[in-house]
C-alpha cells in the first residue's frame, strides 16, 4: 500500500506543480477530479483522514469545477484566489504525504503542512462561496438542469435553487473541515513542542 500511496501523492503533487506553472484549467479538473480516490482511500484506512471530512472537502472542490466553472465560465475571473489557495495547499500536503512514506519529514515540511492551511483553506472556501455566488444569475438565466412544474411528474428541479441550497451548506460545512484541520494543527504543535522540550 506504501508504494500506491507514494505514486498517488507524486502523481498529485505534479499536478499541482503543472497547474501552477501552465495555469491549465484541463490540468486542475483531471487532478481534482482524482482527488476522488482520497475518500476511498479513508474508507479503506489507508490514510487517517475521516472519510465524512474527506467526501465534503472534495464534493465541494468537484462541484465547483464541474458544476459551476465548467457550465458558467463567464467569472472565470473570480477563481485565482481560489485556485492559488488550492494549488499551494495541496501540493504542499501532497508533497508531504509523498515525502513521509520514506523517510521523516523535513521541520519545514511539515510546519507548512500544518500551518498554511490556516489562511489557504478560507480563502479558498471564499473563492469557492464566491464563485458560486457570482454564478447565481447565470443560473438563473441560462439553468444547467431546469424542471418547472406542473409536469406529469410533479417534480421541480433548479440549477439555481441547488446554488442557494450549497451556499447555505457553506455555513456548517466550513467550520467542520477548519475544526478538523485545526485539530491536526494542535495535535502538530503539541507533539513539536514536546520534542524541543
């Protein structure tokens, strides 16, 4: 499993490092898209990432690609902030998965690891808030999926409605994926001041 973890952290830290150098939007869909695999990889306990955590962050990151940049592109401009965030949080932790499957990790390595996080992840989740609430009128002009009733099924479906829904979902979402990040972040500091002490 050691040799599987290393070639998926390598295959993603050099996505990462593509996406930051060609600035590719094909790059960071099919690497992000990958990152799928990290849910099944806490299902499985391969990593000790919960899988719950793992599912929102991802489903969030895919559903802004695919759901929100793909369909409406028009605010591409929205996502740098975004995008930076993203490409410097995680190739910063893909390299540090790859790196500690061989040896121990560099101090630097991982006080990054455990540190940026704590800027990179809001403005992510900004970027991410932004872009869909950016999209909201796109949505609503030109909607993706739209089912309007009265059909024979009864049943409506809005491209916008499901914006505003995951805009809501923000609320209890970014909290729980920053308290689990700012445990591991205590957990770190904990262990590194014991050892200095």
């Amino acid at each position: 499993m050691s040799a599987y973890l290393a070639f998926y952290n390598g295959v993603q830290f050099t996505g990462y490092k593509l996406k930051t150098d060609l600035d590719c939007e094909r790059v960071l869909r099919i690497f992000q898209t990958l990152a799928i695999l990290e849910v099944f990889h806490a299902l499985l306990r391969l990593v000790r990432s919960t899988p719950f955590t793992t599912a929102i962050q991802i489903a969030s990151r895919i559903f802004v690609l695919w759901g929100v940049l793909y369909l409406y592109p028009e605010h591409a401009y929205v996502n740098k902030m975004m995008l930076v965030s993203w490409c410097f949080a995680d190739a910063t932790r893909y390299l540090y998965y790859f790196v500690n499957i061989f040896i121990e990790t560099p101090g630097l390595l991982t006080f990054l690891r455990y540190n940026l996080f704590l800027v990179l992840y809001p403005t992510g989740i900004m970027g991410e808030i932004s872009n869909i609430f950016y999209s909201l009128p796109h949505a609503a002009h030109r909607p993706w999926i739209g089912i309007t009733m009265p059909n024979s099924l009864n049943f409506g479906f809005s491209t916008f409605g499901v914006y505003c829904v995951l805009l809501v979902l923000y609320i209890p979402g970014m909290p729980l994926v920053m308290l689990t990040l700012s445990r591991k972040h205590i957990l770190y500091t904990h262990r590194t001041s014991r050892r200095s002490s």
